[in-house]
C-alpha cells in the first residue's frame, strides 16, 4: 500500500523499496520501471571482456568441476586399504570445527571424492547455531587459484632488490631456524617479533607460549582488526581475565542494545539470533522486547519492537541515563502514567528530545519490571570503558551469568603487545627478525600506524597468510597458510566445548598452519601437523586420549569430556563512571558540518577485506542497502539536504591531514551528522577478482582506513564533512524486479494479502487474523471445480493418486526472521516459525524466522493455511499509545527489499508466499 490509497492521517502501512520508489524519481522509472529486467540480466554488460569474465569465474568454474569431474577412461588402481565409510563416486560428510572471521564454528563438510563441496552446521553438537556468509564462502576460497605463489614452488623469497623468486619450505625452515637461534643467544630473544592475530586456538596458544620459553624477551603482539580487542580489555578490567561475549537471548524479557549489532555482524552473532528467535512466537509465551539505540541502521536495529537514532558521541551518557532511572525505580520511586492520550512516537509533531525522554522513560520502566531477565548489550565501538558499564549494569540486573555470559579466551595468558606498541619497538630499533602470521596489517591497520614504514626498517621480514598480499610483498619471505578445510587445528567456542579441525584435503597450495611453522622454528619434537593438535588434545582430557577416543573425538566432532575453562560471572573489577549530563539530542538542521561523526562497519562480505577476493561475497548484497562491489557513505536524507548533496554525489571525509571520498547512500533512520562506512574495501592486491592493481584489476571500493585511530577503531569523531559534486552509480539489487505501472498498482491492490501486521490484543481477538482473506464480491461457485475457470493443478489437487507431487508453501515471521541478511540456522523446531502445512515429510528452509515447505502430500485447504499466523511483540497496556504506528516509512523489512513503518512496539509482520 503506498500514500495514494492511503490519506495522511492514516495508520495504513506505507511500503515501498527505496526512496527512489517513493520518490518517484526518473531514474527509477527509466532503469527499473519500465524495464522488464534490470540493466545486464538481459543483455550482455558493456566493458567486461572475456578475459575479465574468466578472472572472476575462475574459484567458481574450478568449484563447479569439483561436482561435475568423474573418472577419466584409463585403468584406476582400487584402493589397497578403502577409507571408512568411502564409496567411490558417492558424497560424505565429515565433522569438523574452525575458527573464521573472529567466531568458533562447528560444521558438517560433504565432499565427493576428498573434494569439499558444501558445509552446514553440525545439528548434532550441542551448542552448534547455524553457519554464516563467511563459512558458506569458505569453500570457494579453498580453491581460489590466486592462492598460488608460484607454479614450482609455494614459497617466495626476495634475493636482493629483485623480485621474490621461488623456493622451497626447507629453505625459508634453515633461514627461520638460524634466526631463532640468533635471538635466543642474543638477550633471550629480544630481537625477534610475530604478530598475529586474537585465537581460540589451545594448539596454536601452546605453540606460542613455547615459543615464548624459548625466547622469554621476544615480542608477540596481538592485533584484533575490527576494534583492537574492546571487548577483551573490558573484561579483564571487570571478570580480572580477557573473555569472549555470549547471549541467550531466549532467556530475555527485554533487550536494550546500545551501538551494537548482536544479530548481525558482531561475534556470536549467530547464537544471539537462534536464541532471539526462540522467544518472539506470541502462540507459545510472552514475547521478549528488543529496544535499539544505535548511529547507523544496523540488522538489530531492523528487527527492534523501538528504534532510536543517536549520535556515538552521546552513547555513554544515553547508558549513564538507563541506568540512573533503573536505579530511581528500584528506590521506590513511582513511575509517571501514560494511559492518557499521546501523540504517535514517530509523529511529525513530536521533537526529537520529546521523543529520546519517551524512549528512556519506557525503556528503563520495562528493565526495572522485566529484572533479571532484562539485558544491556553495549557495541565494542563505544570502547572498553563503556562495554564495562553494560557488563556492571547486567550485574545489578541479574542478567550476568544467565543471559550474558563470559567465556575465558584460550590466549587469555599469554604476554602480547598491541600493534601500536610493536611498531613503536620497531623504531626503536629493537626487532631484527619480524614474522606476521595473517591479518594484512599493511591493509587492516588503522592510519595512524604506518606499518609499511615499519616492516622496511626490518633485516629479516616474514609473511605467512593465504595470499600474496600487499603485506607478503613488502616481506623477504612469503609463506602460504593452510586454509582451514585443508588443515588440522583445533578451537573452544562460547559455551567451552573443545573440537578438532579435521582437514577434508590435503593443502592445495602447500600451506601450513602456524602452530606447524613455530614446530618447525623452534624445532619441537613433534612437527606432524596431527600430531601437534592431538598432543593438545591429550593435555586437555588430563590423560593420553586412546584412539577409539580420539577416532570419537573425530567423528562427533566434540566430546563432553573435553571442555575449555567454565563461564564467569564474578565482577572484580569496578566500570568507569560515565558522563552525569544528559544525553545531548542534535536535530536536522543543528548539523555542525565540522563535527560529523563516522562509524565504521564490517561488510557482511568482506569482513576486515580478507575475503575480497571471494567473488560471491562480493556479489552478495548487503542487507540494508543491497550495494554490491563497493562500499559508500551512508547518510540520513535530512543530513544529506543539509550538506547540500544527494543520492550518488561524493562527500569527502576529513580528519586532522587525512581525507577520503565516498560516493552518498541515503538510508532512512541514521542520526543526524552521522555517517557510516564499511571497511575492507579498496585492496590493490587482494587477487584478480578483489583487485590486483600491478595486473590492471581495479580495486573493488574504496579504502577508509586513513581517517581510522588506534585509540578509537570503530568510530572517527569530530570529523569534517564537505559536499563534492562529482556522481557515482552504484551497483545495488534494491530495485531490481520492479514491475511497471499497472503491475506495482496491482502489488499494492494485494498488498493485504501479502503482509498482515497486528497487536498482540488483535491476536488475542483474532487468532487467524493473519489466515483471514480480504473482503471480496460474492461470486456464486460453478462447475466441478467451483468456477468456470480450469487449471491443471485443480485435477492434481483433486485426486488423491496425485499427493506425491510436490507443492509449496512459504511464510516468513518478520518478528524474528532475519533474512536481510544470510543467516543458516539450525532448521530446529523451537528455533523455527512454524508453518501450519500439515504433513510429517515436510521439511523447512534453515533460516531462523522462515519457513518454506515442500511436502509430497498437500490439499488445496493445506496450501491456503501455509499462510502465517504469526504475530508481535508483547507491549505493556500502560504503554501500547506511546509507540502507537506512524504511517512514516523509516525502518527496513526483514525479509526483502521493501521497507516498513517504524515505531511499532507491539506489532508483527508477516509476508506470506503460497503455492
């Protein structure tokens, strides 16, 4: 439905796609509208030479032959002795658990032939939630051919001035051992420096901290590429040790997140989201109340009952503010009532420090009444300082420990220096030898550390990651690391439980692990990459594991018996005080163009870059705003009038000598002067899909870690923001499909059909409100088929001899489906909105709010009740009129791209798809 059917007082959904929609504009109608496909899906794209199109299909094609390549026609030799449980030409699935992108996952692997095909999470471990972008893209990343070093050897050493030439592990193993001799017969090790990255690897730990024995005085450094490890000096301020975030949010009467993305991007994420998920169906209980206050528009912030845009800079005070009045509550102090009439939240009339005092006065009342069950999540980019004043507030609460738990890290002991502190040790003069283990620092390092200065100063540079990077060519040597499905490691996740990663084929690319290079260094008696990680395994059981053990280990892929150190809930620590004034409300038109505040997000591609060459990562859209290949600098539509620009125009980004431009993306819902920006774009040797610059391959986006600090890697504050007027076009999926005039008026004609959104009263009133069709003519029923209409699927649906031929049904709860982006969650019931298809072989789509099922067995009555029935959030009755809906579009559907109305406390949505 869109204004035109609706008037202005209306409380008439408004619905619509992007503002060019509502807009109107010529562009949308010329390139979109009027077009029965969009540009390129029909015809073949201009300046894409066939040489380009084999670059960027290589992983793919490569993939695509894993499945399609039988036996050639010579004579094969069976095997002497057949793997277990191999047939040949048929798939199997093996166990296994990696760590990817800074979280623990703990998968399933089908492969055909000791090829890995596909991965899904392992529905058997018992804490197992789902798998996400990243993991699903590991498998192309395995055989991505710019992984390569070089075609006889896998090894790279620079010999003089001259380009690297091709070697041999032994090599580089009689050059690293001379090294570490050097720097142990030299002040204990002094000279020598690895930087790695935060793990939760027990393997890789105890090969560090040997390596530390070894050279007590050298320095390992310990570098988080997202926000330099907030969350891990926030705990040791408080629990005492560094430890890992975990929520169960099933647990949750109410939920207040403050500049954090739990069920998007943050670690843990896919946890938050399935247990979330597990408390938002009205049918089975009351449902949980998800509060979001945040700068940018996030996945959390789409799916919250209420929704507040405020400026980073205001966020420690916003938490000062919650918990002061949570405090006044819990003196006795009486809360004010609201049962009297007031105007709708996001009402036109209300001002924006009216409505930041509405949304702290229900929010703090609905904490002090929910209690324990009440939970502050605090975004890491706030710094450690704020994340401890979640973590005391959650004490106070009763939450700590029960639905935010804190896991111990498996590093947590180890002596390591920040990035800043070793390239401070470098220009001292004090490193001769430096090995970098991963992360790209040249590439992920924010801009006031100059890490190329840095590695040139040292006599001896090593660089192990999966690619030839712009870090690895700056080193003397370039060492490929093993990818995870090709190499044996080990890891604890949140809840403590110890796996194996098991390798499902042998290095493509001749890599190795890190724990097997230090083996090698430091020459260990053990230097078997399995041997190592069982040896790790035997420490942790107490006991030398016995192979019907460990063969067990392998095969679940975890063991009740093996655990890591138990969960902390005891505060030892005291948090910071935070600021004692009220949080300052920055309306449209006060924007200071001098004081603009830049968040910086992760991608849900990309993450930190590592995976920009990864071609499907890069064609996956983002969930807000369907940008693909690229990045751009997300701004509310009033910020934007008031620089002066609009949609597609650059804006340049200042801060102290550094700048950058991006191209502007207007998104509803960001809070004024602020402006939000993904980071690892713009890679100059990511590889021939990402951008290899030296081979003519442009870099994919642009790059913003000039205006990015140590002391504050999530977000620049006090930035200056200035219009430039040069144009961009982006390459976004959010109006694709757009049908022309007659057909989207039709769309909006059935609109009611499509999406039902009520109150949880109305549910009460009206349990299949969501069932019910729309009010139509009486049209008499004729025939045999009741009209005179005949469609073959009537005579199917009509024999029962018919009932093995599939048929579709499709409901999508948006109160807990978070399908703006790709999320596999296990297809559990309890995790899963339920679909009312009535047949014991259905089986449902994985994905926490969504259900689409095929049964062998349906009738028409069983297809027209796959519509959903499912509802909203629960609202208190004293506070329903205070979010009562404004027919102002402000917040993104969780399931396409179509955006909805914000302000809801207590509505659900549900977009249905029959047959």
């Amino acid at each position: 439905m869109t204004q035109k059917q609706s008037s202005k007082n209306s409380q008439a959904p408004n619905y619509w796609r992007s503002l060019s929609e509502l807009n109107g504009s010529s562009e949308f109608k010329e390139k979109f509208l009027h077009r029965e496909f969009p540009v390129a899906a029909s015809e073949f794209p201009e300046g894409v030479s066939r040489r380009r199109w084999m670059q960027l299909m290589g992983a793919s094609l490569a993939m695509a032959g894993v499945a399609g390549c039988r036996y050639p026609e010579e004579v094969i030799a069976p095997f002497v002795i057949r793997p277990e449980g191999r047939v040949p030409g048929e798939f199997y699935e093996r166990a296994t658990n990696f760590e990817l992108a800074g979280t623990v996952h703990n998968l399933i692997v089908r492969c055909f032939d000791g090829r890995p095909q596909h991965v899904e999470p392992n529905t058997t471990h018992p804490s197992s939630a789902g798998t996400n972008t990243y993991v699903q893209a590991s498998i192309l990343g395995l055989y991505d051919p710019d992984r390569s070093r070089g075609d006889d050897g896998p090894v790279l050493k620079r010999i003089g001035d001259a380009r690297k030439q091709e070697t041999t592990w032994e090599d580089f193993f009689t050059v690293g051992r001379a090294a570490i001799k050097k720097a142990a017969s030299n002040n204990e090790g002094k000279g020598f420096a690895l930087l790695t990255s935060p793990t939760e690897s027990p393997t890789t730990v105890r090969m560090l901290a040997e390596l530390q024995a070894k050279l007590p005085q050298a320095t390992i450094a310990s570098y988080n590429t997202i926000d330099g490890g907030v969350m891990r000096q926030a705990t040791q301020q408080m629990l005492g040790t560094a430890c890992e975030q975990s929520l169960d949010l099933s647990k949750a009467k109410v939920i207040f997140v403050l500049g954090a993305d739990p069920l998007g991007n943050d670690p843990g994420s896919l946890l938050a989201s399935r247990t979330f998920a597990e408390k938002r169906d009205p049918t089975t209980g009351e449902m949980s109340r998800l509060y979001v206050a945040e700068a940018g528009y996030s996945v959390t912030g789409t799916m919250a009952d209420t929704r507040l845009a405020v400026r980073p800079s205001q966020m420690p005070a916003f938490l000062a503010e919650v918990g002061r009045g949570v405090d006044r509550l819990k003196a006795g102090e009486s809360h004010d009532d609201h049962s009297h009439d007031e105007l709708p939240f996001n009402h036109e009339d209300i001002t924006a420090t009216e409505r930041q005092e509405r949304f702290l006065d229900c929010l703090v009342h609905d904490i002090h009444a929910a209690g324990e069950q009440a939970v502050v999540i605090v975004g890491t980019g706030l710094g450690a300082d704020a994340v401890a004043a979640g973590i005391e507030l959650n004490k106070k609460l009763g939450s700590l420990g029960t639905i935010q738990t804190f896991t111990p890290c498996a590093d947590r002991d180890l002596q390591t220096k920040s990035l800043a502190e070793l390239v401070d040790a470098i220009n001292a003069g004090d490193i001769e030898t430096l090995m970098i283990a991963g992360n790209n620092p040249l590439v992920t390092a924010p801009g006031d550390v100059d890490v190329a200065a840095a590695i040139g100063k040292v006599k001896q540079t090593v660089y192990l990651g999966e690619y030839d990077d712009e870090t690895a060519v700056l080193c003397n040597w370039s060492l490929p690391m093993s990818h995870p499905l090709e190499s044996w490691s080990d890891c604890v996740n949140g809840q403590g439980y110890y796996g194996i990663g098991q390798p499902q084929i042998l290095p493509l690319m001749g890599g190795r692990t890190l724990a097997e290079v230090i083996a090698f260094l430091i020459e260990s008696e053990v230097t078997d990459p399995m041997l190592i990680v069982r040896k790790t395994a035997d420490e942790i059981a107490g006991k030398s594991l016995k192979e019907r053990e460990w063969r067990q280990l392998l095969h679940d892929g975890f063991s009740d018996a093996l655990k890591g150190p138990a969960a902390i809930s005891d505060v030892s620590g005291t948090a910071k005080e935070l600021p004692s004034e009220t949080p300052e409300v920055v309306a449209a038109k006060d924007i200071d163009e001098n004081n603009f505040e830049v968040v910086f997000t992760v991608p849900d591609g990309l993450y930190d870059g590592r995976f920009a060459n990864n071609g499907w990562l890069q064609e996956l859209p983002q969930p807000i705003t369907k940008l693909t290949w690229g990045n751009g600098a997300l701004i509310g539509p009033a910020t934007a009038a008031k620089l002066g620009i609009k949609h597609g125009y650059y804006i340049t980004l200042r801060r102290g000598e550094s700048k950058i431009e991006l191209p502007v993306y207007e998104v509803p819902g960001i809070a004024p002067g602020v402006v939000t920006v993904s980071i690892g774009y713009g890679r100059t040797r990511a590889g021939m899909v990402g951008g290899m610059t030296d081979y003519s391959v442009d870099a994919v986006g642009i790059d913003v870690s000039p205006i990015r600090t140590t002391d504050s890697m999530s977000i620049a504050y006090s930035v200056e923001a200035r219009p430039n007027y040069s144009e961009y076009e982006f390459a976004t999926t959010q109006n694709h499909w757009a049908i022309d005039e007659l057909g989207r008026e039709e769309t909006e004609r059935r609109s009611y059909n499509l999406v039902r959104e009520g109150t949880v009263e109305l549910l009460n009133k009206v349990p299949t409100f969501a069932n019910e069709q729309p009010k139509a003519p009486h049209v008499p029923k004729v025939g045999e088929y009741g009209s005179l209409q005949y469609e073959p699927i009537q005579e199917i649906e009509k024999d029962p001899a018919f009932d093995f031929a599939p048929q579709w049904g499709m409901a999508i709860d948006l109160s807990k489906c978070l399908a703006a982006t790709p999320v596999w969650s296990l297809a559990k019931a309890k995790t899963t909105c339920r679909s009312s298809v009535r047949n014991k072989f259905a089986t449902a789509v994985k994905c926490t709010g969504c259900v689409s099922t095929r049964t062998s067995k349906a009738t028409p009555t069983t297809l027209k009740s796959s519509t959903s029935r499912w509802l909203v959030s629960t609202a208190k009755p004293h506070l329903a009129n205070r979010f009562a809906r404004s027919p102002r579009p402000s917040t993104p559907t969780k399931a396409s791209t179509r955006w909805l109305t914000t302000g809801v406390s207590e509505r659900v949505t549900v977009r249905t798809t029959a047959r």
